[in-house]
C-alpha cells in the first residue's frame, strides 16, 4: 500500500500543472485572436484634417474684428481698446427706437455683412412687432434698455424713470432670457438719475458720437444719410441710427462706405467696463 500511496502524491501535482499549462496557452490563444478582431479606431486623414484647419481659419478670418480683443467706452462716448496692440480703426453701430417693421431687413443686412450691433428698444413697441425683439438678438446682437415708451427723462419725476426703465429691462429678460447691459437714454436725455440707478442695476449708460441725423427729413436722401455719418466719423465713433424705413434701406451701402474707408466694426459683446 505504501508504494501506491506515494506513487499518487507524485502523479496528481504533474498532472495539475500540465492542466494549468493547457489553461494558460487556450487562454493566451483567445486573447490574442480578440486582440486581433477588434475595431481598431480610425485616424483622421491628412485631407480631413487640412478641412478642419480650413475651417477654423476661415472662421478666424471671417470675424469682423481685424484684433480679437475687448474695447471700452470713454466719458466722449468713443470706444477704445483696452490692448494697445488690438485695432483703434474701428467704429460701434448702434440702433435705436425698435422693435419695428424694418427689424427683420436690418438684421439680414447686418448678418450679411458679418456685423453685431446694440438694438436699444422700447417694451411699447413689442406688441406690434412680437417677433422682432428675438430675431434681433437671436442673430447675435445685444439688446440695449432705452426705456420702456421713449419718454424724456429731464422731464419726468426719478420714480416714473425708474418704472421705465425696469418695465424695459423685464420685457427683455422675458423674450431674450438676457438682462440688458446697455442704457440710452431716449433723446440722449441722460440725467444723473438714469446714470446713477442703470449703473447700480449693471447697465453702461451712453450716448453717441457720431449720427444719420436721421430724423431729419432730408435723410430720406441715401446720400444725405451716409454723409451725416461719414462727415462725423473717426477711430472709436459710436454711430447712432434708427429703425426708421430710409435708415434700414441706407444701410448696407452705410456698412460699404466705412468699410472702405478701413473700418471695422466692433461687436458689442467685446465692450467691457
């Protein structure tokens, strides 16, 4: 019995171990195979990449500003920029007095031409023109406060002010979602009020440096309305227009005018304090 006794003790761990052996290689094997199988995930080609660098250049290049960089407004109601090195050449479009009937032109003639503008508006008006508001800051240009029904502010008490502008800066929020950072007020009326309460409530409270004068009825007159522009405008100008008909139909050759004369056109969301 002895003999057999260590004759399996001998056996049973050589056995063990060619089984264990076995395992390892099958598993190996498998391995191996599924190595091979898998997916393996695909490099972008030289061509695909070459587009996507396209891409982003052309987006570099087709944004208006010639220096990306940020701009504030001075006490004269210019912008400036606050890196030396960025571009002085430029101007600020604003416009005045919308929501309106020419909304949705102007908009078109500004996107066409790659150019964000302020849109300072009055709440009375969006009633007419429900619309309008969203598609103006749905193209990307900012919404300015310009109170709530266009009433000038040296001749109402503080607290009507105050109604106006916070009835405007709500129907804002309610259809852009966006407080307005940007005060006018009507008239370029500013009084110590509206520029001490706009500012506490984080708005800038500004005017303009150079205009249409389209008010004026002889603006009516295309070449009229670009001269008034053209005759006032300088590095920084804050130009100042309206969302009246002759405006909306002047404008693009407006935008061809200064361009040509090497300006550029600053994006208000660059403005900061």
């Amino acid at each position: 019995m002895k003999p057999i006794i260590i004759k399996r003790k001998y056996k049973n761990p050589i056995i063990a171990i060619i089984i264990l052996i076995i395992i390892i290689s099958i598993t190996y094997v498998v391995f191996a195979y599924r190595k091979a199988e898998a997916p393996k995930i695909p490099e972008i080609k030289n061509e695909v990449k070459s587009d996507i660098q396209k891409s982003a250049t052309e987006s570099k290049e087709n944004t208006n500003n010639k220096n990306i960089g940020t701009y504030k407004i001075t006490k004269d109601f210019k912008v400036i920029p606050t890196d030396k090195n960025a571009d002085k050449k430029v101007v600020l479009l604003t416009i005045d007095d919308g929501p309106s009937s020419q909304s949705s032109d102007i908009v078109k003639t500004l996107t066409d031409a790659n150019i964000h503008a302020i849109f300072f508006i009055n709440g009375t008006n969006i009633k007419a023109h429900p619309d309008a508001l969203k598609q103006e800051f749905a193209a990307g240009n900012m919404i300015g406060n310009h109170t709530w029904d266009h009433k000038n502010l040296h001749l109402i008490k503080d607290e009507t002010a105050k109604k106006e502008i916070d009835m405007n800066t709500d129907i804002i929020v309610k259809e852009t979602g966006v407080k307005p950072i940007f005060f006018r007020s009507p008239f370029g009326a500013l009084t110590t009020f509206a520029k001490d309460y706009t500012e506490k409530e984080g708005m800038f409270p500004f005017n303009w440096s150079d205009a249409a004068l389209d008010w004026e009825k002889n603006t009516k007159d295309k070449k009229v309305f670009i001269a008034n522009v053209i005759k006032g405008i300088g590095p920084g100008s804050i130009i100042l227009m309206h969302e009246h008909p002759w405006s909306r139909d002047a404008l693009p050759d407006l935008i061809k005018e200064i361009k040509s004369k090497g300006y550029t056109f600053v994006d208000p969301k660059d403005i900061v304090k």
